[in-house]
C-alpha cells in the first residue's frame, strides 16, 4: 500500500470546517474531505493524493462542475487544487456559479514563492503542477477584485507556513449571473467585431482585383498571355 500523508486540509480543519455548513462540494479532496458529508470531486484517473481512504462521489474535471445548477450550493471548498490551473479566474466564476446568495467560497491555497522556500529548506522538489509564479493571498485578492458580487469573510496569510486561507462570500446571484452573462456577450461581441473585420478586408482585397481587371494593364497583360498561348489565372 502506498504511503499515507497528512493532508493540507488536515492542519487547518478547525478554521476552514466551520465555513462549510449544509450542501457543498470538496474539489480535489485527495481521499480527506474538509467534513464527512462533503459531495467529494477529484481527478478522473484516480485522487491526486493518498491522504485517506473517503470513498469519491464524482469523478471529473475541477474546471467545470457539469453535474450542478447555478446557485445550488451552500459552500464550495478546495484544498491545493487552484494552483495547478493557469485560468485561475475562469475556475473561481465556475466556482461562484454554483453558490447559492450567501454561499461561501472555502479556500486552502499555497504561496508559491513561500512553498518553493519550503521544499528547498527539506530538500524535496516543488510541485511541477503548479502553474502560477505569483500564486498568493495577494494575487486571488487582485482577481476577486474584478468578479462582481463577491465579499471576502475570512482571510489569513499563515506567516510560518507557505498556506494562506480566504473564505469568500456570495453576496447576489442575480447581479452574478447577469455580470458572467454580459462578460460572455462581450467575448461574443468581439469574435463578431473580428469577423467583420476579415471580411470587410475580404471584400476590399476583391474590388481591388476587380479594379485591376479592369486597367489598361490587365488587358495588355490577357492579350500577351493569349498570344503566348497560356492560361490567364488571374
């Protein structure tokens, strides 16, 4: 049986634990939920920690949580799973999407400069899966800033640890949705603006072949071509 390692969640269940009451989800909970009754999610090849042996509930992507409605969940908590995603504030929308008004975001996060300072203090290697250089407090603090809607509760830089903590609220649904709906139509809006754009280039380049159809030097240039016996492709 392969080694058992205490889990992140583990060290600090007594602060995060009180934040997830009623209906939620653990994303990447590696085999140790933040409390038992936890819907547990993680990757779809197998738990991506040997931190206990808490049976899986789905098995599947943290980026998109398929098998939930908007504004469905009282609390959605995560463990050491948000850094190894570039899209960073593309997963926290999905995140927030299913909270219901009120709901709560429950985080575990590591510092990556602080981590890295870790491993290089026991002598380990860092987590090749960490994708975000400045990963912090600091730096999910500057995307929630531009997320509508959202409140922070809870928030602690563990000084002499490389973990920090942030819980966040859900503070209107309504306003959510139509904010992620009008973020959508603009994405919308520029495909559309660029595709206009390539087709009015489209259209220019075809009258300015049509123009040089019609110059003088065309019609000198089809006459030689006829007359040296090649075809026109032009």
């Amino acid at each position: 049986m392969a080694d058992r390692y205490r889990s992140e969640t583990d060290k600090y269940r007594n602060d995060m634990a009180p934040f997830c009451i009623g209906d939620g989800i653990d994303i990447g909970y590696g085999g140790d939920p933040i409390i038992s009754s936890a819907i547990t999610i993680d990757n779809p090849d197998g738990l991506m920690a040997n931190c206990g042996d808490h049976p899986i509930n789905l098995s599947g992507d943290a980026r998109n949580l398929v098998w939930f409605k908007d504004s469905v969940l009282d609390y959605v908590y995560s463990s050491h799973c948000l850094e190894d995603f570039e899209n960073t504030r593309e997963i926290l929308l999905e995140w927030l999407r299913v909270l219901k008004q009120g709901g709560r975001l429950v985080l575990l996060l590591p510092n990556q400069k602080r981590y890295e300072e870790h491993c290089l203090s026991v002598g380990e290697q860092p987590n090749a899966s960490h994708k975000i250089k400045e990963f912090g407090l600091d730096y999910i603090k500057a995307i929630l800033a531009t997320i509508p809607s959202v409140k922070i509760l809870f928030e602690k830089d563990i000084v002499d640890d490389y973990n920090f903590q942030i819980v966040i609220m859900k503070t209107d649904s309504n306003v959510f949705n139509q904010e992620l709906v009008f973020d959508k139509d603009n994405k919308i809006e520029k495909l559309m603006s660029e595709l206009k754009k390539q087709k009015d280039e489209y259209e220019t380049l075809n009258k300015n072949i049509e123009l040089l159809k019609r110059s003088k030097f065309f019609l000198l240039r089809s006459i030689y071509m006829k007359l040296r016996g090649k075809k026109d492709n032009l």
